[in-house]
C-alpha cells in the first residue's frame, strides 16, 4: 500500500477538521492600496504616486513575519491583493517568500501589468489561481471605468500572456451603469475562458477610506434594484441556486430573533484581512476603528484569538436596528452586514436602505418563481 | 532515466517541496510545477509514511533509517528496509525527495 496520497486541494480532508477548531486557514494580505486604474466604482485604489500611502505600505520583510504567524496559526490560504499588487517592485519576493512558507497562494490583479518576468515565476512557481476582473470586452467601455487611457491593450496583453503560458486563471466581472450594456458580452467572454468559474457581481458598496468625491462616482455606477434583479434573472446558472436555496436565502423565523450581537455573518471565523498598512481586520470590508488591530504594535495571535472574540461580541442597542435589519428574514439576501452599514452610514448598525431595496426585490422575484 | 534508490542513499526533503505538520499529520506541498502527477495537488503521508518521513534528516542512510524505525516498532529492521526504500523510492520519483 502507498505511503503516500496525492490529494487535490478541494478535497484534502484537514479542512474541515481545522475549520471545527477556528483555525485562521485563510487570509487576505493588501499589498498595496495603490493602484495603476482608477475605476469609477473601486473602493480602495489610491494614486500610483501617493507617497504616504507607499510610505506606510508594509514591507517585504513586514508581510513575511506576519505570514509565518498566520502559518503558525496553521494557515493554508493567502491571497495577495491591493490595489493592484503588481504594482509592488518586490512583488516577486513577496509572493515567493509566501509560497515558500507553504501557503497556497492565490492573486487579484487587473493584469494590466504582467510582463513576462511574471509569467516565468508563475510558471515555475504555479499560484493557486490569479483572479482577474473584466471591467469591459471593448476598449470605450473599458476605460470609461478604468479611466486611463491604453489600459484595455494592456488587460489584454496581459491575459493572452497568462492564458498562452497555462497559467490558471479566473475571470470575473462588475455589474455597473458604466459597462451594464456589454453585460452579455462580458459573461460571453469570460465564460469562453474559465467555464467552471464566472461570476459577477452587481452590487457596490463604498470606499475604504471614506473619500467623499469617490463615493459619488460609486453611488451614480451602483444598478437600481430592478436592473440587479432583471441581470440576475438573466443569468440562469445564478437563478438556479438562488431558487434551489430559497428556504435557506428566507428565513421567515430567523434563528437569532432576539439577540442582540451585531455579527452573524462569517467575519473573523476561519479567515481574515490585513491591510496595507498593517491593520488586521475580520473581513475585507470591516474597517469601524473599534474592530482594527494593528499588527505592527501587537501579534497575530493575540488578535485572533482574543481581539476576535471581543469584536464579535460585540452588541447593538438601537432600537430600529433590533427591530429591523436584526431580525429581518431577508439578511441572506441583502449586502446589508456591519461592516458594510458602517460604510454606509458610519455605524456598524446603520440601516442602507439600498441594499434593503435590492434584498426586497429579490425576494418577491423568488417567491414569484417558486 | 532515474538511478534506482539503494539503502546506501541518503535522502532529505527537495527544497522545492515544504512539509509541514498540522494537525499531527504531514502536508507536503509543491513550490514549483511538475510535482506530481496532476496540478492542483498536497500530498499526505499514511501512519508508516509520516513515521519513515521524520527519520529522514538528510543525514542517516535508508539502511539506519530502517534501524532506528525498529527501535520504535520493535521488530526486525530488516523486514522494515523493504518499507523504507519503496517509499522513498516513490517519493524521489514525484520529486518530493532527492538523494544526497
């Protein structure tokens, strides 16, 4: 008998038991929030030449120790993302220096960057997969979004240099005003290329840094509910799953009816984000001070297992909240979360009454095709 | 055309591989392409793997190795030797192993 197995990633049998034990088996590190784009609906990319966003970036040396106290932790998954990564000079060393710590890597770029130096270290070093968003299948669409000129030439570049090298990558999409006509044309093109994958997603929510001028550009890109609805009706695959969970997805008798913890969602349980300046975070999109740690004054360990906790105990007293976005059956449905309400209105129990709309919708289209 | 492994090799952990332990078992995970038979893949040791695994530091011979797994298991070293050199034998063939 073999004394060794060769398994495949999806089905390696440890996952689920590092899971039962609240293992931070992935994490997301933010390289950069500086990016080569500026697209109209993104909720991190600041200026290439921002200084002081470059100052504060981690360094090479900072994401290494970090990572190997998350490998300690028993992490598996890292996915490096920004901004756009590449932008980082010692991107090679980086992703390298993760890799060789024995995490699973996987990178977010807009491949506008990827040259063939990137092409001999993925080949030799294969990543986990490389997401990559199509913001438009012509060159108007796509720099009306991304707003520099030449960008569409080098997305495509870019891709044919992966594809052709056997590469593994995924292509995903944005739903916005900007490229809602080419839609199809989209889900077309990035279906030809990673069949088993595509997805888009139709919903935004606001920007990091709470930069008012950038979040009007997003308010005017976001889908009204009934654009939403009529793309997700649209897309067959997406209409399937919705309706084949329709009894998970409404939840007439929610089962946290009565309490009154802000967090139900996934945030901080198996996985979590560092920022590019260091700020460990329970999820992507939680960025409410009293939910920061700061990785370069403290440990990874101590945030996750005693600042995670506390954060997730932590309790709303607001009235409206208790009685409508807390109980309400609809929350699967809706992009409504803590992290996303304090986007919105700069609390964690703040109701958004945009994603009400949308979730609102959903559900009677769901209930119509029962 | 790979030289067959001898009990007389000394075996140690390709430095394109990383082995880790979690959970009480041993992950070894490919760094580069062609690891293996399929991308995509870790590979994970049985009982007798992972204990022939952590006496394989790249020091002892496949001969010692087997001695100082009998000690263990308490039982002839020489019914152990077949063991030792058919798993690293596999494992230098897939390139998670090299012989010094």
């Amino acid at each position: 008998m073999s004394k060794s197995h060769s398994i495949e990633i999806k089905e390696f049998p440890l996952w689920e038991r590092l899971k039962a034990k609240s293992v931070p088996l992935s994490f997301d590190m933010e390289i950069t929030a500086r990016c080569n784009c500026n697209c109209r609906h993104c909720y991190i990319n600041l200026p290439v030449g921002d200084r002081d966003a470059q100052a504060r970036e981690l360094s090479l040396a900072e994401i290494g120790d970090i990572a190997q106290q998350a490998v300690n932790l028993g992490a598996m998954w890292c996915l490096i993302t920004g901004g756009e990564p590449l932008l980082r000079p010692d991107f090679a060393e980086i992703y390298t220096g993760l890799r060789r710590k024995g995490l699973l890597v996987s990178v977010f770029t807009n491949a506008t960057l990827i040259n063939e130096d990137h092409i001999a270290l993925f080949k030799k070093h294969p990543p986990r997969d490389i997401e990559i968003t199509v913001y438009g299948v012509t060159r108007e669409t796509y720099e009306r979004i991304t707003r520099r000129p030449g960008t569409f030439d080098k997305f495509m570049r870019g891709m044919n240099l992966l594809l052709e090298s056997g590469v593994r990558i995924r292509l995903k999409a944005m739903a916005i005003q900007s490229n809602l006509a080419e839609q199809d044309a989209i889900a077309d093109f990035c279906r030809a290329y990673t069949k088993d994958f595509y997805r888009f997603d139709p919903q935004l929510h606001l920007r990091f840094d709470g930069n008012r001028e950038c979040n009007k550009d997003i308010i005017a890109e976001r889908l009204t509910p009934e654009q939403i609805i009529a793309l997700e009706q649209a897309d067959k695959e997406r209409m399937r799953a919705m309706q084949k969970n329709c009894d998970t997805l409404i939840k007439d008798e929610f089962a946290h009816f009565g309490c009154d913890h802000l967090f139900h969602c996934g945030a901080g349980n198996g996985s979590f984000n560092v920022s590019y300046d260091g700020m460990f975070r329970l999820c992507s999109s939680l960025w409410a001070p009293p939910t920061l740690y700061d990785l370069r004054r403290g440990k990874l360990d101590d945030a996750w297992n005693h600042f995670v906790p506390k954060v997730r105990d932590m309790r709303s007293t607001r009235q409206e909240f208790l009685k409508t976005c807390r109980v309400c059956p609809l929350v699967n449905l809706c992009l409504w979360c803590p992290a996303h309400a304090h986007l919105e209105t700069g609390e964690m129990d703040g109701a958004t009454p945009y994603f009400c709309a949308v979730a609102k919708l959903r559900a009677t289209t769901l209930r119509k095709t029962e | 055309m790979a030289t067959q492994l001898s009990l007389d090799a000394v075996c140690a952990c390709s430095e394109n591989v990383v082995a880790r332990t979690i959970e009480g078992e041993v992950v070894l995970i490919p760094l580069i392409a062609g690891i293996g038979d399929e991308e995509d893949e870790l590979y994970t040791l049985n009982e007798t793997g992972q204990a022939i695994w952590q006496k394989l530091d790249g020091k002892k011979t496949l001969k010692e190795v087997a001695v100082s797994l009998a000690e263990v298991f308490d039982g002839p070293a020489s019914e152990l030797e077949a063991d030792v050199l058919g798993f690293a034998s596999e494992l230098t063939k897939r390139g998670i192993l090299v012989a010094k």
